[in-house]
C-alpha cells in the first residue's frame, strides 16, 4: 500500500501571496507553486485546494527522504514557529521548482526551434 502525503505552504513574497504545494509519492517529492495574488483567507485557500488540485502541474518527482515518527507535540510547536518565521521555502522544494522551470524552457525552445524549421521550408 503506497503513502502520499502532501503539504501546502502559503507566505507573503515580495508583493504576492504564493502557495507551495508538496507532495511525497513512494518516497518522492514533486513540487508546485501557485500564486494567490491578495491575501487568501483560510476559507479561500480550502475553497482553491478542493475545485483545482487535480489541474495542479507538479514538477517531475525527486527522490527525497521520507520520515516517519510519532512527534513530540513541543517539538512539533517549535518547528511551525520557526517555518512562520521562515519567509522563503524549503531549499528541497527550491531546487524541484527550479528543475520544473527549466524543463518548461526547454520544452518552448524545442517546440520554437520546430516552427523555425517549419517556416524555413516553407519559404523554399
């Protein structure tokens, strides 16, 4: 039976709202980040996750480390204390946003390249 959980993380960059959406699949992290625009309410953020979580496109998966445990509840306090503090995102889920972007780059240049080639023939 496979596990899949998944996180969703909204904080204030520069002037947007963004949402970082993180999902662990068969010890694989695939990332997504949304941006809210205004600040959401809580109701809003909910409203957003149940009509548009299956449209999300995450980013190709990545192998990362998955830990399971009971957790001490002042721990747990502690550590929602410092990611509130926190304004920017983890660095595993930087570098999965980063892959995804690039991806998507290369993707618009070989589809560019095509209709370059495209055109080139046709002006024959």
């Amino acid at each position: 039976m496979d596990k899949v959980s998944g996180k969703l993380t909204v904080f204030f960059e520069e002037s947007f709202w963004l949402g970082v959406f993180e999902r662990v699949s068969d010890g694989k992290l695939s990332v997504c980040k949304v941006t809210f625009g205004a600040e959401p309410k809580d109701y809003e953020v909910y409203d957003f996750v149940l009509k548009n979580y299956y449209r999300l496109r995450f980013s190709p998966a990545v192998a990362t480390d998955v830990k399971e445990a009971g957790r001490n509840l002042k721990r747990v306090q502690r550590e929602v204390r410092k990611q509130v503090q926190n304004t920017g995102i983890g660095t595993k889920s930087q570098q999965d946003l980063k892959l995804q972007q690039e991806q998507l780059i290369t993707e618009r240049k070989i589809v560019s390249q095509e209709e370059r080639e495209v055109e080139k023939h046709r002006g024959r």
